[in-house]
C-alpha cells in the first residue's frame, strides 16, 4: 500500500492561524502521508506518534550515510556555529552518548533543584503582573516573556544584563526548526548561535574556576563513572534548555489565554474551579506550543500499515495526535476533568522531555497568579508565521 502524498501547507496563512481542522482531515484520510515539499513522512495519529517517540527503530540522530552526503556537509560548513551548538543537543542523541550525557545532566537538574526556584517565580510573576498597565498590556512582552526568561537565567545563573540577548538569541536560532526556513533567517541564526556560543564558553570557564549555585556551574563539575562534561557539551545542553525550556513556556502562556478567551472560558478562580495540574496539561495538548518532531528510520520497518524504508525520515505530528478522537474523546473541546490527559508534546521514551518538571512548575506559578484576574483580549492576535514553534507575535490583554 502507497503512502498518499500531498503538499503540506507548511505557508499559508489560514493554516498557521488554525491547523487543526487540516490535520483532521489527513487523519481520516490516512495515519501516514508522505509531503513531496520536506520529503518527510508525516504520522497523523496520536497511538502511531507514541510509537515513533518509544521505539528504538526511530532515532533522532543523522544516519552515518546522511552524515556524509554532500548536502548535509555543506550545510554544516555553511551554518557551522549553528551546527556546533546542536551536535551535543539531548534531542538530536541516540544511545550510549545519549544515555551517558543524559544521565549527567540529570544530576545538575534534580527536582529539588528546581523547586528550589518556586519562590523567585512566585516573585517574579508577581512583580511582573503588578508593573503591567492593566487597561491594556502585551501578555508575552510585558509579562511571559521576561518571566521565563528570568527564570531560565536563575537556574542557570546568567547576568541579569545579558537577559535581552538571551531572548534575542533563542528567537532567532529557533526559526531553524521549522520545516521551511527562509535564508536571511538562517543566517539570522547563524550570527545568534554564534554570539551565544562565545559568551557561554566564557561564562563555563569563569564558573569553572568560581562555582555558584546555580547550573551551569553544576553542568562544570558534575561526574559519572570518571566522565565529565565537555565544554561544548555544556553549551548544546545551555542552548536547548533556552529554545525549548523559554520558547516553550511563553507559547503556552499565550496559547492557552487565547484558547481560554476564544472557548469563551473566564480565567478567574479557574485553579479554584479544577485542579491547576490539569488545567495545564489539557491547554498543552489542546495547542500544543510544538507541534512536531523529525526522526530517521534506521531499518525498513512497518508502521500504520505502510512501510518505511531505512534513512527515510518522519515527522511526528503532535499537534495533530493531541487531538486524535480515538485517544481523547470530544478532543476538539477543552476540558478539565479528562481521564486522560496523556499527550505528546513532552515526548516519550528515551527522549522524554529533561525540563518537564521545570516547564511544569513555571507555567503552575505562572497561571495560579494569572488567575486571580480576568484576562480579555482586546484584539485578536497574529501568529509568529511558524508551523513547528506554535505561538503569536504579541497577545494584547486586560485584567
């Protein structure tokens, strides 16, 4: 049986505003389409993208054949700052290396370690929303985005001065990971990773030699079995806990106050009426701020029925098995008493997302204070033009 292939509208408007009626509709149509435009074969359903995310016959990382190809060399020569600061990235790891720098960086990373910053986030939420205009302010500038990005600084233990570079530099390396990217963006990239990278070796090498508490400092020292982590090590773990820790956090933030207006959901006294964790969970998988992940095949394998041919590649659509029907009833409709609220978007398996616990306790504290008022939008937000990072470009409000 052929895989159907289509064109995925990865550029439209109207799809980047709403895709989900779209990813519906290839739900229905088929598990698997192939899209002629990335070459990347999309699974659709929500029990299909959990295989893919727990399977060892999927894997994150480049096929040595790939590796080699004349393409992705010139790529790498091309955006090599880039490209530097993504070859020790946890997502793009399979196997031992994974597991051994996986389980090294769980140990600077412990749950106490991050509870530890409940208190500072309380604060600065606090501070934030007691600062904003309230007749009229912008939900991600003037509160989330400073609010993650304080919070990521905390914990690793970056300068306060350095907090708007730290934004600049992830909004810029983040457009790489969509599925079409424009050259003046890529370049945009480049220069970003890399002023990022030279400042954040220099940063390891002063907390090398003065340890803090804080994580780089713990990334500096921390051992396992006589191993230690690399310089650039460091810096591919400091540069993903910022796009995906940060990026993520902020997207959430605004998804779910859009989601809540336009579902007609009054955000006061919410965490009074249910429980705050499941208020979370359901507003990720109901947008989800990323809606998909890329992973080779490394051998022919069957999947949904098709088969998939070894150094092919899929995207798994989380956006899309967030609302599969046949894993959550009524899944086009929020709802907070769910029996399941099992999505996609931290991943699953071996891959499992490292910073839930912090993403968790962030947008906790985050929407708990948000609560306490009634939030209105006054104009109806654009999104950013991404497919892959969901979010807007600005979310104006009132409380």
């Amino acid at each position: 049986m052929d895989i159907p292939t289509i064109d995925f509208p990865n550029s439209d408007k109207e799809f980047i505003d709403n895709p989900y009626p779209y990813m519906k509709e290839l739900r229905e149509t088929s598990p698997i389409h192939y899209d002629t435009f990335s070459g990347l074969n999309l699974i659709t359903k929500f029990e299909d993208v959990k295989s893919v995310q727990t399977s060892k016959t999927f894997s994150s990382s480049d096929p040595e054949e790939i590796k080699a190809s004349d393409e992705k060399v010139s790529q790498r020569e091309e955006y090599q700052y880039f490209w530097r600061t993504e070859e020790f990235s946890l997502l793009n790891l399979e196997g031992q290396l994974h597991g051994d720098l996986r389980g090294l960086v769980a140990k600077a990373f412990s749950n106490r370690q991050v509870q530890e910053l409940r208190p500072f986030m309380e604060k600065k939420s606090n501070e934030l929303l007691s600062s904003v205009n309230p007749d009229r302010f912008d939900l991600l500038k003037d509160y989330a985005q400073p609010y993650s990005v304080s919070v990521i600084g905390a914990l690793l233990g970056v300068p306060k001065e350095q907090y708007d570079n730290f934004l600049y530099w992830s909004n810029c390396i983040v457009k790489m990971y969509d599925l079409k990217i424009s050259k003046e963006d890529a370049d945009e990239a480049e220069q970003a990773a890399k002023d990022f990278y030279y400042y954040i070796t220099g940063l390891i090498e002063e907390k090398s030699k003065n340890p803090q508490n804080d994580m780089i400092s713990r990334l500096s020292v921390v051992t396992e079995n006589n191993q230690k982590l690399t310089v650039d090590q460091i810096v591919c773990t400091v540069i993903l806990l910022l796009n995906a820790g940060h990026e993520a956090t902020v997207n959430t933030i605004g998804n779910s106050m859009v989601a809540l207006n336009n579902n007609n959901i009054n955000t006061k006294g919410l965490n009074k009426k249910f429980e705050i964790k499941d208020v979370i969970e359901e507003l990720i998988r109901w947008d989800s701020p990323l809606q998909f992940f890329q992973r080779w095949v490394t051998e022919d394998t069957e999947l949904a029925g098709f088969k998939l041919e070894k150094n092919s590649k899929v995207a798994i659509l989380l956006g899309s098995a967030n609302r599969d029907e046949d894993a959550f009833n009524q899944a086009e409709s929020i709802n907070f008493e769910r029996s399941n609220y099992g999505h996609t978007s931290f991943g699953g398996g071996v891959h499992f997302c490292l910073g839930a616990h912090l993403a968790r306790l962030e947008l906790e504290v985050s929407f708990l204070n948000l609560f306490k008022h009634e939030i209105r939008l006054l104009e109806k937000p654009e999104r950013t033009g991404a497919f892959g990072i969901r979010g807007f470009k600005e979310v104006i409000v009132s409380i």
